[in-house]
C-alpha cells in the first residue's frame, strides 16, 4: 500500500463540484440517486463524483464534449476551486480544507498549470513571464533570470526573452505559457485545453514537443482536451467525461476497442484509428512459421498449408531469424538438401508491436507476405496480412475479431491445364501478377 | 394634505448640527490641514517664475503625449497670463490638485474593495448613486457649515462629487481583467496582494486612469462652483463678474478655465493609454528600452 501511494502523483476522490444555491444538498441529492438534469433548475453539477489516480511520469487525459465538466474538475485539482465534497490528494498531501497560505506553498511547489488562452501578463517580457512561478517563490533575479533563459530555449523561443507577449504568434504564446509553468520546477503539469486555441499544424507540432519534453523530465501531466485525436496521440491513459461524470478511463487503445457505452462509441467513430492502434492491437497468431532446423519440404508443406508464397523462420527462442521463399525452397528439394540454412534471406520489413498503423502502410504495400511483428526481444510475435490492417481502420468492428479471408486464387497448374486443352481468346492475355501471391 | 410635510430637511440639519459640535477638533484639523496644503502649493506654483512655469507645463505635456501638446500648452497658458488670470487660474490648479489626489487615494481603495467583495459592492453601489445625482452646489451647505468660509468646504464638496467615477472605474476595471489570469496568478502560488499589485492593477490600469480622468475634469467643475463658497481662484472670479455683470472679467475667467480642462484633460487621458501617443518622450525612452539587446543575445554575439 505505502508502496502503490508513492508511485501516485495525484488522486481524486468522489470529487463534486456544484455551482448554485445550496450546493450541499444537491451533493446530497446526487449521492442518494437524483440525476443531473432533475437538479437543473436549482443548480449546476459540473462534476459528480469523480475519482481517479494519476501514476507519477504519466499523461493522463481528460477528454469529453464541452460542458462536459473538465476545466471545473481540473481547477479543483490545484484548488482553484473547492470541491463541494471529496478530496484531492497531491503527492500525499490533501488540499481540501487547507490553509490559504499551505495551499499557495503546494501550488508553487508540485503543480503548475498552462491554460486554454495563454494567460500571460501582457505588461512583462516573455522572460518576465517565464520567471513568474520563481519570482514569486522569492528566487534572487539572476538565478531565476538564468533558469529561464535555459527553458525560453528549450521550448524553441531563445531570442524573443525581450518581446512582450502580444508581439508573439499564438503558438509562440503558448511556448511562453509552457514555459512559465516548466520554470516552476513542479513535479505535475495541469493543461486546460492547452493546444485547443491553435490552428492545427502548429497544434500537432506542440503536441509532438510536449510528448519530447514529457520523455526528457518525466513530469506528471493532467491534460484537458475536446479532440479525441489529441487524447490518443497525448495520453498514456484517457479519462472520457460525460454530464460532469468520468464515464471510462482506459489506455487509447482500450477507449477504442472496446468502448464502455455507446456515448464514448460515439465519440470514438471518427478517431485517426491509424494513429492510435498499434501493430500489437491488430496482429494476428503467426502460422506460416518454420522452425530453423527444419528441413525444405516442411517448409513447403507449410506454405501449402496456408496457400503463401513464403514462410518466415524462427530460432529456438523464436527470435525471427529470416523468410523462406518457395521458389528457393523447390530447387533445395531438387538438388537434394535437407538444411534451409543456405537458403534464408533477410526479413526486409519486420515492423514492432508498438508501431502505429500509420506506419505500417509502407512495410505491408513492399512485403510479399503478411507483415512480421516481433517484440523489443526480437521475436516474431505475430503477423499483419493487409486484410488485417485495411479491416482495422473501419469503424465498427473490433480490430482483433474474426476475418473473412477471401478466397484464394486457383493454382497456376489448374489454369494452365484449361488454357492448354481449349482455344485460344480473340483478345491477347495480359499478364498480371503472381496469382499465387497473398493480398 | 396641505398640511403634510415630512421635515426631512429639518432632522438632516439637526443631524448635521450635531456632527458639528461633537466632531469640531476632527472638522478643525482637516480645514486646517486642507487650506495649508492648498496655500502652499499655489504659494510655491507663484514663488516659481511664469516662463519657467509654463516651460514645466509644456514639457509635462510632451513627455505623456506630444510635441504639439506642448506648443498648445505654452501658447494657452502664456494668454492666461495675458488676460491677467495667472494667479487665480494657479490657486485653481492647487485646489483641483490637491482635491483630485485625496479623491484618488479614497476612490481606488474602495474601487478594489468592491471589486472584491460583493457585499460592499452592493452597500456602496446606492451611496455612490446618492453623490453623483446630488447637485453639486448643495455639498456647499453643509460643508460651509462644518469648516466656515473659504477654501476648505470647496475642496471638501469637490471631493465628494467627484468621488464616484473614481471608484467605479476601478471597480470596473479590476473585474474586467481577464479571470484566466487572475487565476494565474494563483495557480503559481501567488498571495492575493501580489496578484492585485501584479496583475489586477496594472491590467485594470488604462480603466483605472479613464476614471481619474473624470474625476480631475469633475474636481475642476466643482472647483468653479467652490468660488460661492469663497475659495479663491477661477470661480471667484466668475462669482465677482456675476456680482458685478462684468462681462469681460467673467468671459476671462471662464476662458482661463477653459484652457486649465482642456491641459488636464489631455495630460490624464494620455496617462490612461500610453501606447496610443507614439511621440511622447515616455514612449520613445520605453522603445528605447525594449530595443536594448537582452543578456543573452549579447553573450551569443560576442562569442560569435
Ligand atoms: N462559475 C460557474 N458558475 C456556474 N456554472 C458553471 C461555472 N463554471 C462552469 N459552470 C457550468 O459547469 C458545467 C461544466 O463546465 P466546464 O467545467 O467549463 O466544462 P468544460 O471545460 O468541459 O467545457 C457547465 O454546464 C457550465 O455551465
Ligand atoms: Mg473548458
């Protein structure tokens, strides 16, 4: 137990947050069964009883539609906000009910915020605004002068220390806001909408630097977000709210393989599927798999067996040790050999269990078998034929589910037979590609 | 009904007649205070030679806003001398003072308390209505009463009409500061006076500079008016020429306090929205400033 509480960065526990008149008893009301809309008329439940842990170095996302509930939920999380009843519990200390002055040394020390409008003071320089949090913690000028011209630089604005921040771009406003809240030096990072203010591309870049920035110093961080793409590409685990209430928190790909109700379904149709699911989410059991001491005709049985023009070959540890062709295989078996030693080429496209499918296009389109998967050891784990991985991005079906093969094309031995004992066509054949070549 | 009559006028002044005798010492110090303060900066704005005077005056008016303003203050104020309104235009210009900056110093402590705290807000709300609406001339009344003929009951009835803007503007402008980074300024850990030291005021600011403002060019009106209660200035001049149906003397008043507004008006409203005169000397040292190479930069370029 004291184990699992030092690995947890902040928790929340059966936190509400009502806004109107009597907000107690509308917490009351709510805990013996009353729903939201019956209190409408005479209060606001923004958040009910919501309750989660954040492991230290994670990002956890908080996602839903506006109004859902997020920003009052995250302003309770550094106490900007009371909750109107439960706790909040940052790195083992709980803020509700603390002093003003305890609560102002938590916030200095172990949480900073970035916010939705940037929230910078317009009448200071970037460099000002980026020595806030040290400046009010009382830190000598220069030391804090220094700190902050090292992170200025790290988030990419080295040279506008002396701008004011309505002389930036938005996107540049925003590295200002991330970096205020990284001079801090506090250990958790809360995020309101932080990349929601800007457009796109400049968004995707922000996203891809916080993800760097996370690896480098491992902070904690709560981000708040509407845009299911943002929470898949950002979130180590998803807290999806609906009506003020937490109603599936998950990993990406559990949030979009197997959504809790049909609302986070809902929300989930129209997600980059390519960029969210893994190798690992969609492979399937490898079965044209041959071990290496096996001999030319097992290997040929085996790509028989499951119609492929290919076998990959495994050690004994099944570490993926190359790919047999049949071709190579039949003259082994003419000139009389028994070892596929000779014959083993390298496998040009194995891909890892943690690729995106977004990168998998490219290796599936050049592989003339399904796509081998192997682990961080190696070891081939699985494979992605390209029905696979066009059936994954579809909505609706479960990526890992049963497939249709489709049906496989009539041995060339066949069809030359029949063209050999009948005439032949008006038009001339034109020549296509290896039938025997799996999709 | 002909008859009936409430005497609230009556139990006012009883009232009123009371607060004199029981707070006499208070009411003596203020008066005492007040015309001091007064008399000795119109005595020190005379002891000062009028070219040199009016070369301060001019410059004031570049530094907040432009050369032009200067010209126009140099050439007004030199005709103010001209039609022999120097003197009374300067005990004026102390009374407006001296009366603008008490006011400010009353108003902008209220204008954040109510800022920040609703039930203020909504006691003070009335009372302020209850100044501004109130013709200016009857704060005379009683303020005679209180501190007797002269200077004092002027710049007494000036403060408390030109009280109000003051404190809403700052009300407004505090609650007008954009709550995100109010919170901010929590988020970081700051104590409720930094965050009102450095944010809320300087953002509420040009607000805050829109009501002195108005309560200069209101202190100047009412400074007018204080000539019935025997300030000496503009206003007396003006109760003089009425006395007298002199024409000239009084179109010479009235023109001297023409000049004394449109001067005021235009150095507070360019202190209020400093990024809006380019030209000023304040301006130019702040670009001056901000051009200035940060450390950094310097110490890349010299290892270049
Ligand atoms: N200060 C407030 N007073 C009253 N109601 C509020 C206040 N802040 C938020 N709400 C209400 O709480 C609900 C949740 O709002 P919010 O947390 O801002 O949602 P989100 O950030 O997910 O868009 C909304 O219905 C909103 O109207
Ligand atoms: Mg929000």
């Amino acid at each position: 137990m004291n184990e699992n509480s030092s690995s947890i960065a902040l928790s929340a526990k059966n936190v509400y947050k009502v806004f109107g008149k009597k907000p107690q008893e509308a917490v009351r009301r709510l805990k013996s069964g009353t729903s939201r809309s019956e209190l409408a008329g005479h209060a606001t439940a923004a958040v009910i009883d919501v309750s989660f842990e954040v492991k230290k170095g994670e990002i956890f996302v908080v996602m839903g539609l506006s109004g859902s509930g997020k920003s009052t939920l995250i302003r309770m999380l550094n106490g900007l906000w009371e909750a109107t009843s439960g706790e909040v519990i940052v790195d083992g200390t709980s803020i509700t009910g603390i002093t003003p002055a305890k609560l102002r040394q938590v916030r200095s020390e172990k949480i900073s915020m970035v916010f939705q409008h940037f929230a910078l003071l317009p009448h200071r320089t970037v460099l000002d605004n980026v020595a806030y949090g040290a400046e009010l913690r009382g830190v000598p000028r220069s030391e804090r002068e220094k700190r902050a011209r090292e992170i200025i630089e790290l988030v990419g604005l080295a040279g506008n220390e002396q701008k004011l921040p309505d002389q930036l771009s938005g996107g540049m406003q925003q590295r200002v806001g991330l970096g205020r809240a990284l001079a801090a030096d506090t250990d958790i990072l809360l995020m309101d909408e932080a990349f929601s203010a800007l457009d796109p591309l400049i968004r995707r870049e922000m996203q891809e630097q916080l993800l760097e920035l996370q690896e480098r110093f491992g902070k904690t961080i709560i981000f708040i977000t509407h845009d299911l793409n943002e929470a898949m590409f950002l979130g180590d685990r998803i807290a999806v709210m609906r009506d003020g209430r937490v109603v599936q928190i998950g990993t990406p790909e559990d949030i979009l393989t197997d959504p809790a109700n049909d609302y986070v379904e809902q929300f989930v149709q129209d997600v980059d599927r390519a960029r969210v699911l893994t190798a690992g989410n969609v492979m399937e059991r490898p079965i044209s798999v041959v071990a290496e001491g096996a001999g030319p005709r097992t290997a040929l049985r085996a790509m028989r067996d499951t119609y492929s023009s290919a076998v990959y070959v495994v050690g004994r540890d099944r570490t993926l040790r190359g790919i047999v062709r049949d071709r190579d295989a039949i003259k082994l078996v003419q000139k009389g050999e028994s070892s596929l030693a000779s014959i083993i080429r390298p496998v040009p496209q194995a891909v890892s269990v943690d690729d995106v499918l977004l990168d998998l296009f490219v290796p599936a389109i050049e592989s003339e078998v399904p796509l081998a998967v192997t682990d961080d050891r190696s070891r081939l784990v699985g494979v992605i034929p390209r029905v696979t991985l066009l059936a994954a991005l579809g909505p609706g079906t479960t990526a890992t589910g049963e497939l249709t093969i489709p049906q496989q094309a009539v041995p060339t031995t066949v069809i030359d037979e029949l063209l050999a004992s009948g005439e032949t066509d008006a038009a001339p054949a034109v020549h296509g590609s290896d039938p025997k070549e799996v999709h | 009904m002909e008859d009936f009559r409430i005497p609230i006028g009556e139990w006012i002044e009883t009232v009123l007649d009371w607060i004199k005798i029981n707070f006499a010492v208070i009411f003596d110090g203020v008066g005492t205070a007040f015309s001091a303060l007064i008399e000795g900066l119109t005595d020190a704005l005379l002891a000062v030679p009028e070219p040199a005077l009016i070369l301060v005056f001019a410059l004031i008016g570049w530094l907040v806003r432009s050369w032009q303003l200067a010209i126009g203050t140099a050439v007004s104020f030199l005709l103010v001398v001209a039609m022999g309104q120097w003197t009374p235009a300067l005990q004026t210009l102390s009374l407006v003072l001296v009366a603008a900056i008490v006011t400010i110093a009353v108003a902008v402590p209220l204008g954040i308390l109510m800022a920040r705290n609703a039930t203020a807000s909504a006691i003070l709300r009335p009372v302020l209505d209850f100044m501004q609406t109130m013709p200016a001339l009857v704060y005379l009344i009683p303020a005679i009463t209180f501190f007797s003929i002269g200077v004092v009951p002027g710049v007494v009835a000036t403060i408390i009409f030109s009280l109000p803007p003051g404190v809403r503007f700052t009300e407004l402008g505090i609650r007008g500061v954009d709550p995100e980074r109010v919170e901010a300024g929590h988020a970081f850990g700051a104590t409720p006076g930094q965050i009102l030291r450095g944010i809320q005021l300087p953002l509420a600011a040009p607000t805050i500079m829109g009501g002195i403002n108005q309560v200069v060019m209101l202190a100047l009106s009412m400074a007018v008016i204080a000539g019935f209660g025997g300030a000496d200035g503009a206003g007396k001049e003006v109760v003089a020429a009425i006395s007298t149906l002199n024409v000239a003397r009084g179109v010479e008043a009235g023109l001297s306090v023409v000049v004394l507004a449109i001067f005021l008006d235009r150095v507070t409203s360019a202190l209020g929205a400093p990024g809006d005169y380019r030209s000023s000397i304040l301006a130019i040292l702040r670009r001056r400033r901000a051009n200035r190479p940060s450390g950094a930069e310097v110490t890349t370029r010299a290892r270049v």
